[in-house]
C-alpha cells in the first residue's frame, strides 16, 4: 500500500513534502520560542499586572513576523511571491491569532489552567491549522502563475515577468 502511495505520488515530490514539512516544524519550533520569550518579558518584567490574554494575542503577533520572514526565506522558498501571497500569510495569521487567542482564554481564563501550559498546548493546535492553511491556500500555487512576457534570447535570461491571478478557461 505505501509503495503505491509512492508510486502514486512519486519520490520527488514525496521526498519535497516531507522536507517542507519538517522545516514548517523546525520554523514552528522556534517561533514557539521566541512567542514564549515574548510573553514572558511581557508577563513577568514588562506588564506583570497586564491581561494574560492580550499579552499572549501579543506575542503571537509578534512571532508571527518572524514566522512569515524564515517562511519566505526557508520553508518555501521555492514558491512564488506575491503581495496576494502576502495577504493570504496575513489572513491565515489572523484567523491563528484569533484561534490562539481564544483557546487561550478558555484554558487560562475559564478552566484556570497555567497559562504556560496553555500557550505551549495551544501552540501545537494553532500549528496544525497554520500548516494546512498556509500549504493548501497561503502558498498554494493554483492560485497565482507567473507570466513571462519578455525574454533576451542572447542571454537566455528573463527580462519582464508578473504574478497573475488563474482565471478558469484562461491560457497563459
């Protein structure tokens, strides 16, 4: 059955998933990091008598940027960009915010969890959602080609290109 599977869907691509996976993870792995940084110098230093909820909605924007710079530079590097990507990586950041924020404050707020533990839990939650939505929608190529208009053929190199948007029925 698994050698079907690969057979299927071939080692290139199987191998190129599986790499874009672990390096989601290991950007994941530190985003943590520096969001559990940034809610400590905020919880414990910075606003110790602060809402733990807005201090946590806060961290995580804040590692959200760093997520999204070591996304573009690293984990998906090979996808196209595009100020719609852009808009995507912000949506999908905004709907996990939200996500984090909320379960967040029921774990903390209304189940009196620690809030530590609630963070690193919902970490792993919000993790999962950002991974399939970045993967079937942030950086999802059928949403966008690029259109090559102009090429110097001495050079062999491109010399004007654009992101466009698929349009059903339209060839490029």
């Amino acid at each position: 059955m698994i050698r079907g599977l690969i057979n299927l869907i071939g080692w290139e691509r199987l191998w190129s998933e599986f790499w874009n996976v672990f390096k989601f993870g290991i950007v994941g792995i530190s985003s943590l990091g520096v969001n559990a940084a940034i809610y400590a110098l905020l919880s414990r230093v910075l606003w110790v008598s602060g809402d733990r909820t807005l201090e946590a909605v806060i961290a995580i924007a804040l590692a959200s940027i760093y997520n999204f710079s070591l996304h573009r530079a690293w984990t998906f590097q090979t996808r196209a960009f595009s100020s719609r990507m852009l808009a995507r990586y912000i949506i999908v950041v905004f709907l996990g915010s939200g996500l984090h924020g909320g379960l967040f404050y029921v774990g903390h707020e209304l189940l009196g969890w620690y809030d530590f533990a609630v963070l690193i839990g919902t970490a792993f939650l919000v993790a999962a959602f950002t991974y399939f939505a970045h993967r079937f929608f942030t950086f999802n190529t059928r949403f966008e080609a690029v259109v090559v208009d102009a090429v110097d053929a001495e050079r062999g190199t491109v010399v004007h290109a654009e992101v466009v948007k698929i349009e059903k029925g339209r060839s490029y």
